[in-house]
C-alpha cells in the first residue's frame, strides 16, 4: 500500500536500517535509511530505490545534495 508509513529494520547486519514509507515491502515514498558503516540517505524513493530529492551523507563533512 502507498504511503503506508512502517518502520523496517533489516534482520542481518550488513543491510541496515530503513524507516519510512513503503509499497509491496520496498521503500517507497519519503524514508531514510542507514547503513552499518555510517552513510545515511533521506530522501525520496521508487519500489526500493533511492529517486527523486534527497540528501547522502557520505561521511562526516562529506555529502551529496540533490536528485538521484
């Protein structure tokens, strides 16, 4: 269901952690999401994949803003 708002958190380690709207068990709509290793993307998304306006942080200072 579009715009459902859920909060998902991966089972296994290296998958992170998503919180936000989804459709079919995919990001979809507005999330954020956070890996393990400190990046974390808000922003928009389309059946799973970052799309649309968001923000990367990359690392601390470094990051990207703008359309995916």
């Amino acid at each position: 269901m579009v715009g459902k708002n859920a909060e998902i958190v991966f089972s296994k380690e290296h998958m992170g952690r998503y919180v936000g709207k989804i459709s079919k068990g995919l990001p979809h709509g507005f999330g954020v999401k956070t890996w393990p290793d400190g990046k974390k993307y808000q922003g928009y998304w389309f059946k799973g994949k970052m799309n649309g306006k968001g923000e990367l942080l990359i690392d601390e200072g470094e990051s990207y803003t703008g359309e995916f």
